[in-house]
C-alpha cells in the first residue's frame, strides 16, 4: 500500500528539519535526504552572518520541544544566532535526537522524483502510484519510494544573476572568478580577496545591505577599499526598510547603518542601473548597461559580489503535475500574498496546506522555495507550512486549517523613508 511508505523530505535546513520533527510527534514514518555533509550545510555558506531575527523566530515548536526532552538548554531567545550558531547550537543538537537520527541521509543529492511507473502525462490514478525519488549518494545512484513528498530544498543553492533581464549578463560567466553569489567574510575567509579592491556590489536587499556592511569592516581596517553598491531602484532610500518602526530592530539597524555610510560618502552609489555586459578593460571589470535607458557604463571594478536574490530549481521534478506562478515563480496561492511589490513579510497573511496543495496529490513546496523569487521569507513562516502540511498528511484536516502564525513587521518596505 502506497500510504504505507514513508514521507520524503528534501532537504535538511530548517525547514525540512522542522518537517522531520512534526512528522515524528505525528509517529508518521518518513526519510530525509540532505546535499550536504550535514544538516544546515546551506547556512553554513553564510555562517558569519549574523541574523535578524532572534532565536525565538527561529526555533519550531515541536523541534524545542524533542530538543528539550533530551536534555538540550535553549538559548536565550532575544539573542541574534548567526548562521553557524544557528546550525551548531539548533540543527545539529536536533539531528542527533534519537527520535529522528536514524532517519535523517547526508551527502543525498536528489537528481529526479516522479510516480513510479508513469510520467506527468498521465492523470487518473496518479495518487495510486508510489513516488520514486532517484538520488545520488557518495557516487552511487539509489532509490527509495515514498507516500509523500515535502520539498524544503529552499533557493540559497540558484542565485539569481546580475544581468538586470533575469538570465546571466553577456561576460557574467567569462569573469566567475571575479564574481561571488553571496555575502563575503571579508574578517577571516575573503579579507585578501578584498582588502584595498574596488567591489561593486549589486543588489537592493538584505544580503546586499550585509555585503555593504561587511566591506565596511574592511575599509576601516585598508581605507583603500571602495564600495560600489549598484542597484536597479530609483531611490537608494526605498531600500533601508522599516528603521525605527522595525519590529525586528537588527533588521532596522541594518538599514539605518547603510545609509549612514551612503550619507557620508563611504558608499558609492549608483541608482537605475540595469547591467547587460561585463567587459574588461585595463585588468578592471567593466559594467555595461543602462540608466533611464540610456547606455552607460562603470568603469574601474576589481571584483563583483552579486546579491541580486535566488530562484528555485525545478528542474529535478520535472515529471510531477506541479505548478509555480508565472511571474514569482511560487507556489501559485501565495503570489497575491507575498508580491514584493505590495507586501512587506509581516503583512504576509498565514497560510498552510491548502494554500501549498499542488496539483499532484501530497507533493508539497514549502519554505523559502515555496516564496519562489519573493525575497521577504522568514523561518517561522516555513514552521507554520510545515505544520499544516504535516497535520493534512497524517488526516489531522482539522489541524491542517488552522493558522497559527504571527509575523514581526518590517514597518514600511519599499517605500522611502527618512531616519532620525
């Protein structure tokens, strides 16, 4: 019987663990496959950051409660975890639990999931075939079937591009080595990389906000180091958030010490400018593009960090009935709610099962890659998707419908705002 197998999960970040967890409260059967080398390992690519959010948006309910049971110490909730705190002092303690250790697979890239036996096309009956989830460990190819699926791969592993028409600038891959997708540590990891550079740093969210800041701790140390910041907004103003009316005031602190810096000249600014070409010139990177649709060009560039956001991967469920907005590219029930252009991700409406619910029968997207492109995911949020669609695959329907979920507000995003 198909509803025997267990529940596959994607991904071991803290969506899926948090997944892992209400399963196992639920004595619901169920294997997670992980990437990486352990648990988190997506975080760890940015492990020196330090977040926003304090512990008590980050830790799932059932998760603290397993933890706990097994004598773990919760740390102190107002405390701001960076990535590396939030793996070794949450998900680490959580995969060792005995509850779910036995069930948690490393080093497990999935390369296909699909009905056993049947490709997309097919419709009636669907729900009566098995999935079949093909993934490679250690350089062997294996299988395993499941009742269910729940992907929380996320989005960190697709950034997006620094070509302002959604694919990669003319050049973009001719200089990789000279461009990074992410945010630098430029204290230990890339100080050499950077220090007295030229660094244009492309993007107008929180990453390119932490790329500023990080750069800045450089500059004091070798004041030689300039910072470009690089933006398609009319308004570089429109970027630093919520400020004082942050519910989360890391979040607006960040906002407000960035344009602090843009105030006093340490940051260059260059606003509406849409990149098609990296060129270089001289042994500098060229950035060649548009202002008011009008060529332009910026000249005298060392080294690119691209925080331009991320995309999800489709690519590995192909062969299910699944569908994406057309625009967000996320599960298509969220894309009124979540639209940047409209929402901030405190004014998110909650939302669970039956907002996630696809057309193929118990294949569930949740977490960031449930957002698609959508930059304002918070990790409570993806507790909150998990919770429901754990309670609708264990029959608990009552559960499912449910909504539990209260969001910290941004204040005002995407609108400008003056700081006192």
């Amino acid at each position: 019987m198909v509803n025997q197998l267990p529940v596959a999960i994607i991904g071991g970040g803290p969506v899926g663990m948090s997944a892992a967890a209400h399963l196992s409260k639920r004595n619901k059967n169920f294997v997670l496959l992980e990437k990486g080398q352990s648990v988190g390992n997506s975080l760890l690519e940015w492990q020196h950051v330090r977040m926003f959010s304090p512990w008590e948006f980050n830790i799932d309910k059932i998760a603290e409660e397993l933890l706990k049971a097994n004598g773990w110490i919760a740390p102190p909730k107002e405390e701001l975890p960076t990535g590396l705190e939030l793996v070794k002092r949450y998900l680490l303690p959580l995969a060792e639990v005995p509850q779910l250790k036995s069930y948690l697979q490393t080093n497990c890239h999935v390369r296909s999931i699909q009905r056993f036996g049947i490709d997309k096309m097919k419709t009636n009956g669907r729900e009566t075939f098995p999935f079949e989830v093909v993934y490679e460990q250690n350089n062997e190819m294996k299988t395993m079937y499941a009742s269910a699926v729940i992907d929380a791969t996320g989005t960190w592993g697709s950034p997006n591009p620094a070509g302002s028409s959604g694919n990669k600038a003319l050049g973009e891959s001719a200089y990789s080595t000279r461009i990074l997708y992410g945010i630098p540590e430029t204290m230990n990891r890339d100080k050499e990389r950077y220090a007295g550079k030229t660094v244009a740093v492309i993007g107008s969210g929180h990453s390119a906000l932490n790329s500023i800041l990080e750069l800045e701790k450089l500059k004091q140390l070798k004041p030689t180091t300039k910072i470009v910041w690089v933006l398609r907004r009319q308004k570089v103003s429109a970027v630093y958030g919520g400020g004082i009316n942050d519910e989360l005031p890391a979040r607006g602190e960040m906002g407000y010490s960035v344009s602090k810096l843009v105030e006093t000249g340490r940051v260059q600014v260059q606003p509406q400018f849409r990149i098609h070409t990296i060129e270089m010139a001289d042994e500098k990177l060229q950035l060649k593009g548009m202002i008011n649709r009008k060529l332009a060009t910026l000249n005298g560039i060392d080294e690119i960090i691209v925080n331009t956001g991320a995309r999800p991967n489709f690519s590995f469920i192909k062969e299910l009935q699944y569908e994406s907005d057309y625009r967000l590219e996320s599960v298509p029930a969220l894309a009124e709610l979540i639209d940047p252009n409209v929402h901030s991700c405190g004014t998110v409406r909650a939302h669970g099962e039956k907002e996630l619910r696809q057309p193929e029968q118990n294949f569930y997207i949740v977490g960031s890659k449930s957002y698609g492109r959508a930059p304002t995911f918070l990790m409570t949020t993806g507790y909150e998707q998990v919770r429901s669609v754990v309670a609708a695959l264990t029959g608990d329907w009552e559960e499912a419908k449910k909504v539990k979920l209260n969001l910290p507000e941004t204040g005002v995003c995407g609108v400008e705002r003056k700081f006192r």
